[in-house]
C-alpha cells in the first residue's frame, strides 16, 4: 500500500492562528495583557519617531457586566500621535507581518505582528471586525472596520466612511475574550512600569472595574530619535548577503505600451516589421550601435526569449544571474515562473553581462556596510583572498560563503555605530526612579555602546535603596522601553544579579532595594516572539555585570558611610544616656552644690 503525501502552502496569518502561542497569545489572561501592551508600544513609538509628546489613553470595558471571566472586553487605545494615512490601514491592520517596523534603528516593535496578531486574536474569539480611527491632518478622521482574511493574508474591509474630527492621531478598539481578573495586576504594572521608563508620556489607564490610574509627564524633555543605519559585516550572513547583492542588482523598468513606441523610434520600425522575429533581429543588431542602454537591455531580452512585443508586455523579468547565464521571469498568462539560459555567443551578451555584473566587491562594501571605508575594504578583500575589483553579481556559492566567512573572522571593522539607539539617559532615568520610588540613595550609569553578533546595544541601569522601598530586593527589567513582566527567572539580568555577591557590598536579601536595567538595541535577542525575557548572549551579560558591579560599589560606599553615621549617633546616644548620671555622681563626690554644665557638651556632640 503507497502513501500520497500532499504538499500545501499557509499564510503567515494562518501560521499565527494555529501557533498564536508563539506571540503571547495563549490564554484569556496572557492575551488580554500582550494586546494591550502591544497598542500601547505602537503608539509610543508612533510619538517617538515624530517627536511627539504622547498621550496615551487605555481603556478596558466588559461587553456584559454581569459575566464572570474569561469574557468578551472592549480593548481601545487612544494617542495623539501622527496617525496613519487611510491608504495603508487595511494594509497595517489586516495582514500579518505587514509594517514600518523591519529597519535597522531601535523601536519598541520588531515584527510587524503585535498589534495584527492582537485584532487576529480578537477576531478568532469574538468574530468582530477591528475599529481604526486616524487623522494625519487633525481635519479629517478615517473610520475603518475591518477584518483579516486569515488563509490569504488580506483585509477584509466591513465599513469605511469620513468625519471631521480637530484631534490628530490614531485609536484603535478591539472586542477580545479576555481574563481581567487574573490579568489586572499585570496590565496595571504595565502601566506604571510604562510611565516609569517612559517619563515624558502622559499615560491614562481606566480599567473594568471604574478605576483610573493616571501617569501625568514628568519631564517634557523627548530622547533624540534613532537612526536608520547600514547593516554591520559582523551581524551578516550567506542569505543576508545575497538579499543586499539582489537589491543592489540593476533593476530592470516595467515594459508598457508607452516604452515599446520609444523602442520602435530607435529602431526606426514601420509597420508589422516587429512581429517578424528574423526580420526583427537583423533590424536591431543593425540600429545596436545607437540604442540606448535601456533599450538595449529591452531588446536583449525580447531577443533572449524569442519574442515580440505584444509578448514582452505579457512576462515580468525576475531576476538575471550572469553567474550561471540564467534569465527567470514571470508569465502573466501562465501565472508560472520560468528559466531560460542565456546564449553567451549573442551579440547581446556582452551588454547584459556588463549591466548584471554588478558593483566591484570593494565598491559594495564601502556602499552597503556602515563604518567601511575604502582603506578597510581594500585591507578586506586581502585578508579574504579576493580581488577588490571582482564582481559581486559574478559570485559563485562557494565564493559567497567564503565570503560571509571571511567578514565575522575579519578583525580590523569599526565598532557599530551606535546612533541608531536611542537610550534614555543617566539623567531621566534617574528623574524617574526618584519619582516613582522616593529612595534615600540613587544611582545611575550608561555604559558605553557595544555590539553582539554586529547588532549594536546600550545598557543602562539604575539602583535606588530605602526611601518609601519595601524591604526585598526588586527587579525591573526593560528592553527598548518596553516593561518584561513575564519569565524574569530565564533572563539574562536575572542570572546576572544571582551571580552577584552581595554580601561583599552590604546588602541582605531583605535590604529595601530597587534595580532598573534597560538594554536598549536595534535587535534585542528575544527568546520568544512574545517578547518578555533576553538571551543570555555573553557580550551582554558582560556589560549588565560591569554595570551592576558599578552601582553596587556606589551603594556599598553609601552604606558604610550611612554604618558610620548610625554607630556615631548610637555613642551619642549613649553619652546622653550616661552623662547625667556621671555629672550627678562628680557632684557628689565633690561635695559641691551646682553641677558641672554637660549640655554644653552635648551641643558639641550634636
């Protein structure tokens, strides 16, 4: 008996509806908090982007008050942010991985997928469409509802319609079976952690039950903006390297109507004479020398197929491998790709040879690498073997692995740049400790920018002790501003303080103290898409140490100062305790009537 195995294709919204756990999405209570926090960093990265003060509004509200948990909430996040252009909402809001969010700069988002994934959510539990509301220009409002075709890939649009509205920005309402009673407590620490890594936001939270937890700004002071950069040689590999070679590769401009009547004037071509291949070949290998580039490689082509214009107008040209003398391209008609090989003994050869070489290896790492110049592409291509004037689009695989090789063990690169972070700074991060915890000691440091895997990072980290603190040492991790509320055990800041000896700096277990890190980075290596704990890559548990074992030597210095001050106020205590009885006991022995002034000695003590 023979078994016929079927092969199929999803969607990546199918994907993430059979594996929605893989997102954070897997119970009433985890989802009803990983949506949230999702609207709410897309807002704030909206404001950051266009240096925008955000205000925030967040609200939770039971379809039916009466029901017990899991049941159907009303999930809508209000900003005052840019807005988005009505063009591109059923886009953003209807397919997954859909958005502006696959640059290399720091952001809050990394996927594209959060906020899809939670209207996909919501649409799987409640089938109701997601509401979009947007205005760019404070005059006109959008109103969307809209649903995802999950095995396409595509949104479905329920309504649109046009109002006037004087309020820029963007809201966002989700109908979604959650858990709030279990969720509560995360959704408000969110909120407040939020707030606290967020401190030039204004935050409004107002949950089921009626309460309202406002966050009111604390500076108005916004962190530069980052940077979009250059990929770093260090953080490429083999597919890396081909999808940069693609994209720097000649691109080849749609045939229409309008570029064949330009072709034919070159050719100077009367009549039918160009649906008469033979003919039509002779007149073009005669008029060849006075083409124009372009034409040239048009005519190539259609000569390459063996095909007329009303055909060429029928195919789409993918890609040109001079590599291995191969042409692929799309048939409209067929709706198939195809691969024809490229007669190396055509007159034309030559010039599509010369058009899809592509850049020299020297020239394309100067252009497409950041911190490369000429001299250390030069230095490169020695240590890798290659010649600096070899063409890129000429690679064999074999030369391409070298050569992805060759740039991790190369030595000699430039540290990555770091202006595509944005970190918070010594200075708000302490405004906000202080703010939020009230302490009796606090400390902040920024270590320097460094990289793993050539992907930039910042730490930053920040103590605070005593003060209004409960007792017990308290962790508060954050990754591109984002709050990690989930797994602190599998993080890499969690090992890092257990490694600690914190005997050796004064402090107990059951100490009043507070510890904030951020790792700021344009990838931060996630262990799950859910986003809530970090890798332990070494570069940053190293810098996360060094950080640490640098405030803990400040709090140290504090507490043995703050040791000294208590054992001096106890001698004190004790001369107040004992001086009366030592004054009236001389007195005595003395025989004399007055005793001796020791208040004057106190107020020397005091």
């Amino acid at each position: 008996m023979t078994f016929n195995e079927s092969f199929n294709q999803i969607s990546p919204s199918e994907f993430f509806y059979r594996n929605r756990d893989l997102a954070g999405f897997s119970n009433p209570t985890r989802s009803i908090y990983t949506s949230v926090r999702e609207l709410v960093e897309n807002s704030l990265d909206a404001c950051d982007q266009n240096r925008i003060l955000p205000n925030i509004y967040v609200t939770i509200q039971p379809t039916q008050q009466q029901k017990s948990d899991p049941k159907h909430y009303i999930l809508t996040v209000d900003d005052n942010g840019p807005g988005i252009d009505h063009n591109h909402i059923p886009l953003a809001f209807g397919t997954v991985l859909y958005g502006s969010k696959f640059g290399l700069n720091q952001a809050r988002g990394m996927f594209g997928l959060g906020a899809t994934m939670a209207i996909l959510y919501g649409q799987i539990t409640t089938n109701k469409p997601v509401r979009v509301n947007s205005s760019i220009d404070g005059s006109n409002r959008h109103e969307y509802e809209i649903l995802l075709d999950i095995q396409k890939n595509k949104p479905i649009i329920i309504k649109h319609s046009i109002t006037s509205t004087k309020k820029k920005g963007l809201s966002i309402s989700i109908c979604l079976e959650g858990d709030y009673s279990k969720a509560g407590s995360k959704i408000r620490d969110y909120i407040y952690q939020t707030s606290l890594i967020t401190p030039y936001a204004s935050i409004k939270f107002h949950d089921p039950k009626g309460n309202k937890y406002n966050y009111e700004r604390i500076t108005k002071f916004i962190p530069s903006s980052p940077t979009i950069i250059k990929p770093h040689p260090y953080g490429i590999d083999v597919e890396t390297l081909r999808r940069m070679i693609s994209d720097t590769s000649y691109k080849i401009s749609n045939v229409d109507n309008l570029m064949i009547a330009r072709i034919k004037n070159e050719l100077k071509m009367r009549g039918d004479v160009h649906n008469n291949y033979v003919v039509m070949k002779q007149t073009i290998k005669k008029r060849w020398p006075y083409l124009s580039s372009q034409t040239k490689t048009i005519l190539s082509i259609l000569l390459c197929l063996k095909l007329n214009f009303n055909q060429l107008v029928k195919i789409k040209i993918e890609s040109i491998d001079i590599a291995r003398n191969t042409l692929t391209y799309w048939n409209y008609e067929k709706s198939k790709s195809f691969v024809t090989q490229l007669n190396i003994s055509s007159f034309y050869y030559k010039h599509l040879a010369n058009e899809f070489k592509g850049d020299t290896l020297e020239t394309f790492l100067t252009k497409q690498f950041q911190r490369v110049g000429r001299h250390t592409a030069e230095k490169f291509t020695e240590f890798a073997h290659f010649r600096p004037g070899k063409r890129i689009m000429l690679m064999t695989n074999q030369e391409l692995v070298h050569l992805s090789d060759s740039l991790q063990k190369f030595s000699e690169f430039l540290s990555p740049d770091p202006s595509c972070l944005a970190p918070l700074g010594e200075n708000l991060l302490e405004k906000g400790i202080a703010k939020f915890f009230n302490p009796d000691f606090v400390s902040v440091v920024q270590r320097k920018a460094s990289a793993y895997s050539g992907f930039p990072f910042i730490v930053e980290m920040g103590v605070a002790y005593g003060g209004s603190i409960v007792n017990g040492i308290k962790l508060y991790r954050f990754a591109n501003r984002i709050p990690l509320l989930y797994d602190e055990s599998s993080d890499v800041v969690f090992k890092v303080i257990n490694d600690i000896d914190w005997n050796r700096y004064k402090i107990k277990n059951e100490s009043p103290l507070v510890i904030i890190s951020h790792i700021c980075s344009t990838r931060i290596p996630y262990k799950t898409v859910g986003k809530e704990n970090v890798a332990d890559r070494n570069e940053i548990e190293r810098e996360l140490k060094l950080a640490l074992q640098f405030l803990s030597r400040k709090l140290s210095s504090y507490m043995s100062k703050k040791g000294k001050a208590a054992m001096e106020k106890k001698r004190v205590n004790l001369y107040f305790t004992y001086m009366p009885l030592i004054a009236r006991f001389c007195t005595e022995l003395s025989e004399k009537l007055k005793e001796p002034n020791y208040k004057k000695i106190f107020n020397e003590l005091k």
